[in-house]
C-alpha cells in the first residue's frame, strides 16, 4: 500500500474529522517501519508535523505527515542527520534527497577502500538484508565487505578457507549446550575470530558459556542500531591506528589520589547543588575502574585488546573529569591558576 492511500479504523472513525483521512501514531510507525517509541521522540524533540489531537489526546497525522515522515526517515537512514532535517519542508527535504543521490552516483571510490575494509562473515540471510543499508554503513565510519551471507556454519567454512575474515555474525534461532563444539570442529578456523550470535532461545547455562569465551550474544529480536553498536567496539578494537598505540604506551598519571578527592567532595562549597561532590565520587570511580581494567585476566587476545580499550577510554573520561575537578577548585579558590 503506498503512502497516499488511505485507511480506515474503527476505532479511529470517532476521533477524525470528517471528509480528512488521519492516523494514528502507532499506525504511522508501523508504515514506516520504525519503532513508536522512535516516532514519539522525535515529535517531542523536534515537532516534524503539526498533527491535530482527538479529543481522547491522540495524535493523529494526515496523509501529507505521512509522506514527510516517510522521506525524513529514508534520509536518516541515509546518514542524514535528524536534527538538520527537522526545519526543512517538503519541498527542501526532496531537494537534500536528489542532491544526496546526485553526489552519490559522482563519487569515485577511493583507491584504498578496498585495502581498509572491514570483512564479516554472516551467516543467515536476514542478517545480511539488515545490514545492507547505506545509512547503516555509513554511521559505521569504516568500509565493510560483507561475506556471504552462508545458509551454514559449515558452508561458511568451506567459502572462506582462502579468505582473510576479521569478525563472524551469526543468526541462530537456538543455541543449545553442543552448538560451540560443533562451531569449533567444523569451523576451526572461524572459531577463534571474534563473533556475535543473535538468538531466538537458549539457557542461562548454555550463555554462559558462550559468553565466558567471549561470544557476544544478541537476543532476537533486536534493533538495527544494536549490531551497529557491536560492529563499532569490534571496528574499534582492530583499528589499525588503536593497534600502533597498543603496548606498553604510559598512561598520564593522576592528578589527585583517593583522599585528596575524598577531601574535596566533603568541601563546603559555594555552588547551591552537589555537583562538585558528585564530580569528585565520578572521578575516584574513574581512577578506581582504570586500575582494576588494567589488572583483569584475559582469556585470549581479543579479551586483551578489549580491556586495553576500556582502560584507555576511562583513562581519557578520567582526564576530562580532572579538568572539571580543577574548574571547579578554581572557581572555589582551593587551588590557584598553574597549581
């Protein structure tokens, strides 16, 4: 059904003027394809449309909210920020539309794209379909060649012997307690890599199992942006440039020990909230989680770029919150300027 045509709802009839067809929210999100909550957030945040209200506090959106919606969501899942599409009438949101594909039929691919993709394995032909999106793609900030997809684990196996793959995603519609030595007899070589399972049913037991070797497991059904998140720690982790500062790099050290910021969040300040408190317990909780990153037992080296990652990414967060720290010492007069 496209989106000029119009339906009718019974429970509806007694809301909607006559003579205009109107709908509902949750009907509209169902048309686009897109979750009510989504639908609901960006009307709070950005008021797409000026949808009229039942008397019994329904939004209700005409056939014209519709086809404006429809465009902005196919332009979000283009790369198209939502906040910049927001302001824009219809007219102005078929223009970004026809520039969008106009610049991209132009553009010549880069010569090293090749050399710097990404290669997942996929098997389950849905999830192919899933991740087969400009938008998506394009969110990831980094080419990825998409392998497959395989219908098996075992004809994955077998395409991919001569083939370099960095990660494996699975559709499994249940895991049961021989399915990762299965994985590991047929598929040695794919074993190893670092893999998320997106599943329909399995056991606490069996997850934990999965989980303790470092398999990330997915319950179905799950959001597009949820694996999109997965591929970004995972692109993360493997980045060539993360892997040139991989080693024995020295962290900055600390600026204030425990008791110093104990102290300080037991200051009386000026301040009329507990921000300053709250500062000082966020930053102690940094440091503490900073050491203890640095300290975990890993399994293997997957698990040891992940902890080096976390202990890098607090050891950033940590800085950034001494900054704070030291802004607001400053602005209380406990500290002076280049102390």
């Amino acid at each position: 059904m496209s989106l000029a045509q119009s339906t009718s709802s019974p429970a509806l009839a007694a809301d909607k003027p006559a003579g205009e067809a109107l709908r509902r929210t949750g009907a509209v999100a169902r048309m686009l394809r897109m979750p009510v909550a989504t639908l609901r957030v960006w009307e709070r945040r950005y008021a797409l449309t000026q949808g009229k209200l039942s008397p019994s506090g329904q939004r209700l959106y005409s056939e014209a909210d519709v086809r404006r919606l429809a465009l902005i969501r196919q332009l979000t899942e283009l790369g198209h920020a939502i906040g910049s599409l927001a302001g824009l009438d219809m007219d102005q949101l078929q223009q970004v539309a026809a520039t969008h594909a106009e610049l991209h039929a132009a553009r010549p691919t880069p010569p090293d794209a090749v050399q710097g993709q990404w290669r997942l394995a996929v098997i389950g032909s849905t999830l192919a379909q899933r991740l087969d999106k400009p938008g998506l793609l394009q969110r990831l900030g980094r080419p990825l060649q998409l392998l497959g997809p395989f219908e098996s684990i075992e004809q994955a196996a077998m395409a991919l012997k001569r083939e370099e793959v960095d990660a494996l995603l699975l559709h499994e519609p249940q895991l049961h307690a021989g399915w990762l030595g299965a994985l590991e007899s047929s598929a040695p070589a794919l074993s190893g890599l670092p893999m998320a399972v997106l599943y329909g049913f399995a056991s606490e037991a069996v997850c934990e199992t999965l989980a303790a070797v470092g398999i990330s497991l997915l319950r179905a059904p799950q959001p597009d942006v949820v694996i999109l998140q997965w591929l970004r720690g995972l692109a993360a982790l493997s980045s060539p440039a993360r892997d040139d500062e991989a080693g024995d790099k020295a962290l900055p050290p600390r600026r204030w020990n425990d008791n110093e910021l104990i102290a300080f969040a037991n200051q009386s300040t000026t301040v009329a909230c507990e921000c300053p408190r709250h500062v000082a317990e966020l930053l102690m909780q940094l440091s503490q989680f900073e050491h203890y990153s640095a300290q975990c037992a890993n399994r293997n080296v997957a698990d040891a770029q992940l902890h080096q990652y976390l202990q890098q990414l607090t050891s950033e967060s940590r800085q950034r919150f001494e900054a704070a720290l030291t802004r607001i010492a400053l602005h209380e007069g406990l500290i002076t300027e280049g102390s």
